[in-house]
C-alpha cells in the first residue's frame, strides 16, 4: 500500500513540476488514474481519514484540498462574481458597451 501510495506521489510532483499545480483533472484522459488517486486522497482528508505523514506530504508540495475554497481567485470566477455585484446592484445584467 506504502509503495503504491510513493509511486502515486512522486507521479503528483512530476506532474506538478510539468503543469505548475497538483489539481489533476478528471477530465485528463493521459492522466486518468493520477486523477483518480487525487480525489481519494481529497476525500480521505475531508473524512479525516487520511495518514498524517501522507497529508504532510501533500501539503509540502501546496496541494490544496478543497478546490472551491480559491475558486474567487480564478478570473473567471472573478468576474463571474463583478457580474453578481453589478446585478444586484442595477437589477440586471445588460452591461454598458466600452
């Protein structure tokens, strides 16, 4: 189960080193089972379930755990969030035109 779980890491830090963060996609079809793995380790951790040595693990390379906590910073949701501003504001969602 230990080697597994290394293999599985050291394939999370390569892929990190190559793409910049550790939030592989399901979507990922080259990266599939890495993705697969991803997600038991984020819900082991949000049952507390997860081996503590392995959460510090994950946590030296900045995994982050909960995906929707940052959501606001990703510009899309940034702006997402200006566009509920200016609705509840104008009471609607016809944007002026620069």
């Amino acid at each position: 189960h230990e080697h597994a779980w290394n293999k599985n890491f050291d394939q999370l830090c390569a892929f990190k080193a190559q793409n910049g963060h550790s939030n592989v996609s399901t979507n990922d079809v080259q990266n599939e089972s890495l993705a697969g793995w991803v997600n038991m380790q984020r819900m082991s951790y949000n049952k507390n379930a997860l081996n503590s040595n392995h959460m510090q693990r994950m946590n030296s390379i900045g995994f982050k755990w909960d995906l929707h906590k940052h959501s606001y910073e990703h510009p899309w949701m940034r702006m997402y969030q200006e566009l509920k501003t200016f609705q509840n504001k104008h009471k609607h969602i016809i944007l002026p035109k620069h």
